[in-house]
C-alpha cells in the first residue's frame, strides 16, 4: 500500500495474471468456436450443392431451357506427371479447361473449369440446351459441365481442413450424448471417459479418409463423400461411449450392493 500526495491510500498492485489470462482463454475459445462454425456451415453447404446436383442429372429433374454459346474460352496446362524423385510416369500432359457463356433469355450465365471433352464441338453463337439447377448451369446439350468438387480455394480449404472439422465434429457429438446419458442414466463422465470413444470414432474417420481416396483413384468419387468419415466415426464413438456408460453404471450398482465397500484384494 502506499500515501498518495492528498493522503489518500492507494494500491500498487497491477492486474491479477490469473484473471488477465482467463479473458483471453475465454477470448481464444470464442474465436476459434466462430472459425469452425464457419468451416462446418461452408462444408455442409458444398455438401449439399454436389448431392442436389448429383441427385438431380441422376433423376433427370434439371430444368431444361434453350441457350446460345456467347463465350468460349480456353486454358491450357502442360508438363509432366511427376517422375524422377516425385514418383508418377514422367509422361507429358496437355490439360486444357474451358469457360463457357450462355445467353438465356435475357439473361447471361457462365461456367468455369469445364473439361475438353465436355467442350468439344462448342462454337460462339450454336444454339444448346442448357439444364439449370437453381439458375446455375449443370449440363448443356446433355454433357456435364457442373465443376463438382475441385481444386479451388475453397475446397482446397475444406480438404486440407476436413480432419480438423470432422474431429471438431465427433466432440461436439460426443459431448452432446454424454450429456444426454448421463442425465438418463444418473452416472458421471470425466473427461477422460469420453476421450477414449472420441480417439476411437476419429481414428475411423481417418480410416474411412483412406478408404474414399483410394476409390478415387478408381473413379469412384461420391459427391457426399464429407459424410461418409463423420458418419462412420461418429457410430464408432457412440458405441465406444454406450459401452464406457453400462461400464460405469454397473460399477456403481455393485459398490451400492456391497455397502460401499471396496471389493476385497
């Protein structure tokens, strides 16, 4: 304590540490909560688009309408894949992609990132028929010309972060049941009782991760793949944790039938 020049008493002790970095635990916490929102809302929007999209050239329930081919232009890539140190063939690759527009009524639309052999025998001003899904362009004359999932800046993210989002995911599940249960059921969860269901159901998902790019590789590519990991990992934790909880709740209906006393050695 010390006198201030009026005689007051004043305190010369500086802001509790404790307090300062609970604020910016609780700070951290918040932010990186928004940032995988964000991730899952991002991710479960791309899903839907590449199901409804799928689904509907599936059933035919695009909507059809007539449209002219205003724009067509071209970009080309070449090189070799890979070799030497990289691995691959070493052959020479020519890739060449398309962005086409359209004139649709009065109404012009495009589309980026289209194949060569999707754009093959398109010219400026031949009239096609477009199949829309929501106003975007899915098909023209029957081809499909729908990006799908691709190597763009957005899906680049969602793949290098899908990990992070599906385990994001499995312990919020996790949580939320737990929680569920032990209300149900009267028994008490530590953390470290959930942690072993969630190392189990994430480590599925990594598994299943493996399983849909190897059948990428043979051209099996479904376009709801996201769920596929989630899905799985997420059945594979409930059971892991269904199991910890019957564990539990028979421990305790022993130790009530004993007395409260612990089993002899």
């Amino acid at each position: 304590m010390a006198r201030d020049p009026a005689g007051d008493v004043t305190s010369q002790a500086g802001p509790d540490p404790g307090r300062t970095g609970t604020v910016k635990a609780r700070v951290a916490r918040a932010v990186f909560r928004l940032f995988m929102a964000a991730l899952i809302v991002l991710l479960a929007v791309r899903t839907y688009e590449e199901t409804a999209v799928a689904l509907a050239r599936s059933n035919g329930s695009l909507r059809t309408v007539g449209a002219t081919v205003t724009g067509l232009t071209g970009h080309t890539e070449s090189g070799r894949e890979g070799g030497g140190q990289d691995g691959g063939s070493g052959r020479w690759f020519v890739h060449t992609e398309y962005t086409i527009e359209l004139r649709v009524g009065d109404e012009s639309k495009a589309v980026d990132g289209v194949p060569d052999d999707s754009a093959s025998g398109l010219q400026e001003g031949q009239r096609v028929e477009a199949g829309l899904w929501h106003g975007r362009v899915v098909e023209i004359d029957g081809r499909d010309v729908w990006p799908g999932w691709h190597p763009g800046a957005w899906d680049i993210a969602l793949f290098v972060l899908y990990p992070l989002i599906m385990g994001y995911l499995l312990a919020l599940a996790v949580a939320a049941v737990a929680y569920v249960m032990c209300r149900r059921d009267r028994v008490r969860l530590e953390r470290r009782d959930r942690a072993g269901p969630w190392m189990l159901g994430f480590l599925v998902g990594v598994a299943a991760i493996f399983v849909l790019i190897g059948s990428a590789a043979f051209g099996i590519r479904p376009a709801f793949w996201p769920l596929v990991p989630v899905g799985a990992g997420t059945a594979a934790a409930l059971v892991r944790l269904w199991v910890v909880v019957r564990r539990i709740r028979a421990a305790g209906t022993m130790d009530v039938s004993d007395g409260g006393r612990p089993a002899p050695a």
